[in-house]
C-alpha cells in the first residue's frame, strides 16, 4: 500500500458496534468485566484505550513498523526511551539537539548517572571517537533543530550496531512522509507528534514506533508503569491529523523550496539553512535518505545583528511568532531566546547557532502571500 493511501487507511477499522467510520473517542477510564479477569482487551484506560490502540498501529504501519506506543507529549516519548539505560551508560547525541532533549538529558538523566556526550553528527567521525564500552545508545534527530544539519541514518546504524548501541532517531521534523529511520537501520523512531504529524497547533503528543518484541516488552511495561499516557480526545485529534498528513507535507515542502530560494536571493539575508540546496554540505545525504527536504527553514540577515532579527520577527503578519512548528499555519521563531534558551550560550556558540538566527515553519498557505509577508518584514 503506498504512502497516502496508508495514511488515510492503515492501522484503523470501522468501530466494530455501530459501523462509525472514524474511530470514536472511547472516553472511558474504565471497562466492565463479565467475571474476574473475562473482559474484552481493555481494562483500565492508562493501560490501554481502543482510540489509543488504533492510533498506536496508524502509527506503526506509517513508519513501516511493528509496533507504536503513544505518549502524553514528545517528552513523555523521550523519557519513556531513556529509561531503559541505568547509571553508567553512555549515549552519543547531536550537539544542535531539539532544546527539551538536551534539558531531559543533561538536567534529569545525567544526575542519575547516565552519561550524554553531544558532538556534531553530520561528521559520523564524530561520533565514533566517543564511542566506547559503556555506549548503549545513539540518539539521532535529522534534519536539526534548528541549523538543518543532516545526519546520516544509515551510517549511525553502523556505528550503533558496532558498538552494540540502540540506534534512536528523533523523526520529528521529517515524519514518516519523508523519511522512514527504520528501514535505515534505526531501532526505534521518536516522535513529537505535536508537530506536523497531528498538524493542527491543537494538540501535544508523542510516540514511539519500532520493530522489535522484546524492546516493546520493556517500552509498553514503562509506558503503562510511568503513566505518561494520552487522553483519547488527543488520541483522536492526531488520528484526524494523519489523514492529511501526505497531502500537508508535500504543501510544506513547496513552500519550503520557494521560500528558501526567495531567501538566498535577497540582499539583506545572509545565511539560508535548508537541507534542499545543492550546496547544503550534507545535501547528499538528505537526498539519499529523504524524499524531500522539508517545510523548516533557518536563516541570518546580512550583519548578524540581533536587533535586527527582532525587528524582522516583530514585522511579520502571517509568521506568527510561536514556539512550536508544524502546524498549517507559518510560524517564526528566535531559536537563542525561545526554543534553545535552555542551551547554555557557549554550547549554542559551539554548534554554531547565531543570536540572530531566525526559524521558520513554513505552513501551507499560499506560497505568494508567505513570500510577500518575508519582503515586507525583512524590507
Ligand atoms: C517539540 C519537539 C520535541 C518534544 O515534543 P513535545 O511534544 O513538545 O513534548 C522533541 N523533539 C523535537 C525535534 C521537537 O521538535
């Protein structure tokens, strides 16, 4: 079954009582037995709920995998993985990681002793030279957040299954539309699925999809034992969301391309980051393991001035200025003061995120009012 056909379809039936077409919204935290332990699947609605279970196996049959397992944020999903390491195991990760990744890490998991090395892994050396007998995992997140760098999946597999580390690839700004880690060698694919996966700027959620059975034994026991569970109305609103999910992507990288190239051509921007150019140094790569480069693009003005990144961000009508990305609709952002504040300065300045860099989510309106937005806000 081919992409946009999986999306509308995979992983959901007709509600088995009444016919409905769209899975409904089981909003029940409970499920009556017949007699002690004869019951129906479902016992208790943060071990397992009918809207979340169908979401779960959308989910996976998107990313080409076994098993889903849906979460009550990206985060949630994150710290669901984390908890399969114990002290004095070590994790190689991307030094221009998504801002709440680094913070989990280093602020929650390293004073429990696990040990999180950050380098920059577009270079694969890289991350080699910090492997070592204690690596049990390598968390990968492609294209970056929010420097577009890209990482190439294939090669980290081979690194992790050298070293006899779980590969975890972040899939958040690619989704399975463009890009399925699994059949690239990757163990498990995170998700924030706030982002373009549910669409809509409506809700917050994550997930977790991979193959294997006895990583699900431990993944499923956490997520049920933690609690980080969705409600099915959240459950519902993503299941709505990944209907569109192909028809919104490809949206998101027209207007990406058309913007990005608007951008390189105007005089005031200096820097355009977007893993799409023939000059991007890890173009290769994304057209290897991508089938089109994105809606998310980065860029700096002439001068690299702060102040003049504010005043851009302060300009814009229809790139409203949000956390978040994603959604239909096309957000700005100011990586140093929003998303990455929580990256301390000289590690920003090592992964080479410039005080005046300015981050777009390129939504799917019209690309001619995006781009007449972009000249009057930049002059
Ligand atoms: C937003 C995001 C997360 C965290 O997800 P939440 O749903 O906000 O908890 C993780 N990784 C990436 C790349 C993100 O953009």
């Amino acid at each position: 079954m081919k992409f946009g056909t999986k999306a509308i379809h995979a992983g959901v039936h007709p509600d088995p009582t009444t016919g409905a077409i769209m899975t409904p919204i089981y909003q029940t935290s409970t499920y009556v037995q017949r007699s002690p332990g004869d019951h129906k699947g479902f016992e208790y609605s943060r071990t397992h709920n009918p809207t979340r279970t169908q979401l779960q196996n959308a989910l996976a049959a998107l990313d080409n995998g076994k098993h889903g397992l849906a979460f009550a944020s990206g985060m949630a999903a994150t710290d669901c993985v984390v908890k399969l390491l114990k002290p004095g195991d070590e994790v190689i990760s991307t030094n221009d990681l998504y801002g709440g990744s680094y913070r989990i890490f280093t602020k929650v998991y390293e004073p429990l002793g696990i040990k999180f090395h950050f380098v920059p892994m577009h270079d694969m050396a890289a991350v080699r030279e910090k492997v070592n007998e204690r690596t049990r995992m390598i968390w990968v997140e492609t294209p970056t957040n929010p420097l577009l760098n890209v990482i190439d999946i294939a090669a980290a597999s081979a690194v992790a299954k050298e070293a006899g580390a779980l590969l975890v690839v972040d899939n958040t700004f690619s989704t399975p539309y463009l890009q399925t880690p699994l059949e690239l060698g990757a163990d498990i694919v995170a998700y924030s699925l706030t982002k373009y996966m549910a669409g809509h700027s409506d809700t917050v959620m994550g997930a977790l999809v991979y193959n294997d059975d006895q990583l699900h034994e431990r993944l499923s026991f956490y997520q049920n034992a933690c609690g980080g569970t969705p409600g099915p109305q959240d459950c519902f609103l993503v299941l709505r969301g990944l209907k569109t999910l192909h028809i919104r992507m490809q949206r998101h990288c027209e207007n990406g391309r058309k913007i990005a190239e608007f951008l390189k051509a105007h005089p005031k921007v200096g820097k355009v980051y977007w893993p799409g150019f023939a000059d991007h140094p890890n173009h290769e790569v994304a057209a290897k393991q991508m089938n089109d480069f994105g809606g998310m693009i980065s860029f700096v003005l002439e001068g690299d001035r702060k102040e003049d990144a504010v005043a851009v961000l302060e300009k814009f009508e229809l790139f409203s200025l949000a956390e978040s990305l994603g959604g239909v609709e096309s957000l700005s952002g100011h990586p140093a003061t929003m998303t990455h504040a929580s990256i301390p300065a000289e590690e920003r300045r090592k992964a080479g995120l410039s005080d005046s860099l300015i981050r777009l989510s390129v939504g799917i309106e019209d690309a001619d009012d995006l781009i007449e937005d972009l000249r009057q806000a930049i002059g």
